[in-house]
C-alpha cells in the first residue's frame, strides 16, 4: 500500500552508484530504513538535498513492514531547511542526528517524541541568539523520553549525582558512576535550560566542552553506545 508518513532524516549512506540508505524516524512507524533510487537529473539532486541530516520530510513509499528496506517513492520538505547552511548549525545537526542513530532502538512510533523532535528542530532552523547550546538542552530533555531523565527534585547544594540511578544524593555513593558536588552543581544548570531561555547561558568553550563530555557520559552508563564520530569536531566549533 502506497502511504505517507513524515519523517526526520537520520543518516544516509552510499549503497551503490545509484541507490542511498535513508535512515529515518517516522512518525507512523519509528524508526525506519529506507532505499531512495537518485539519479542525474536536478529533479534528482534536488532531491538529494532534502536528505540532510535533522531535515523534517514527508516520504511516500510502498510500506510493507516485513521488508528491511522500504523503497522511497516521493519526497518532499516539510520545514525549510537551513541548518546546513549555517557551521554551528550543521556541526550541530551532524552530531545529533548520528547521537539518534545511537540512541533510538525501538522499531515502534512513539508520536510525543516524534513531536518533540520536530518541534525542536524546527525551532532550531530558525534560533539565532543561544543555538550554541540547544544540543545540551536537547541531550538533557531527551532523556527523558529514554528512560533515565535525572531527578533534579533530588538536588541540594553540595550534593553529589548518582549518574547510575539518576539521582542527587549527600553522601558519595560506592559506585565511580557519579559527579563531584562541584560538577554535579554545574549538570544541574542545564536542567535550567529551555528551548527560549538558551541565550541567557553564558558558557566558555571549556565550560560547554565539558558539560557535553557529562552528558554524553551519562548516556553511555544508560545506553551503551561507542564512540562518536562528530564529538570532536563539536567541542572545537564553539567560542
């Protein structure tokens, strides 16, 4: 059956000289892969261009949901896409949409979290002023929707953070999975980030560096994940 499903490009790789791999997460069925046949025609490379990471899209295609690879039939843009256009945006965009390839396993529609993640991005296409820092606030608020949200009721001033069970405690757990009171005082700033108040933190380069090196942390004891390819080139673009 011919249908349509919006989605947001993931990651796209060369399966030969004419076919991509489209990884997406859609919003009828999670997380799919797809094969997009391109050609040489600018109708084509038009096309193409619609496949960058984090674009919102709408994908037509014959689903048949026993097959690994869905045949993209149509394709069009659903948001303006201009986080390649700008380096902050696109290092950005590159190092989520591979953190997504990581993070997101479960094959089934989770419509909230679609909703989350096109409300942001599209937000993201737009913000000028603090989008030096939306991927901390997006890492932050992602986890809750993975299951291990940090409780920031929990917290106290000198508190450590349990990043094993996701909590502030007083006295320093047996584990080496935790943050010193001085740096779990600092991952609890970023519980007081939102997608409107960004431009009022003022990190240095070091000081954002190393919240992001806390966060992805965090996400390795939950998930598991190796390492990622487009950290490094993150931590080197920011002022």
């Amino acid at each position: 059956m011919i249908e349509k499903s919006n989605a947001v490009i993931l990651h796209v790789t060369k399966h030969n000289d004419t076919t991509l791999i489209v990884n997406a997460y859609t919003e009828k069925y999670g997380r799919v892969a797809y094969l997009f046949v391109i050609g040489n025609s600018k109708a084509s490379r038009m096309k193409r261009m619609l496949l960058s990471p984090l674009s919102i899209v709408s994908i037509e295609c014959d689903y048949r949901s026993k097959e690994s690879f869905q045949k993209i039939r149509g394709i069009e843009s659903l948001v303006l896409q201009q986080l390649q256009f700008d380096a902050i945006k696109n290092t950005v965009a590159l190092f989520l949409s591979e953190f997504l390839m990581r993070v997101i396993r479960e094959p089934e529609p989770y419509p909230i979290f679609f909703k989350f993640l096109t409300d942001t991005i599209s937000l993201y296409n737009v913000m000028e002023e603090g989008k030096a820092n939306f991927h901390l606030c997006f890492l932050f608020n992602l986890s809750s929707f993975l299951g291990f949200f940090p409780d920031t009721g929990s917290y106290v001033k000198g508190a450590y953070f349990d990043m094993l069970n996701g909590i502030f405690v007083t006295s320093r757990p047996m584990h080496n999975h935790i943050l010193m009171p001085s740096d779990a005082e600092k991952f609890m700033l970023l519980s007081r980030m939102n997608f409107s108040n960004l431009h009022l933190f003022k990190f240095s380069r070091d000081e954002r560096r190393e919240a992001l090196e806390r966060m992805v942390e965090y996400y390795r004891i939950h998930q598991g994940f190796s390492a990622l390819k487009s950290i490094d080139v993150l931590k080197q673009i920011f002022d």
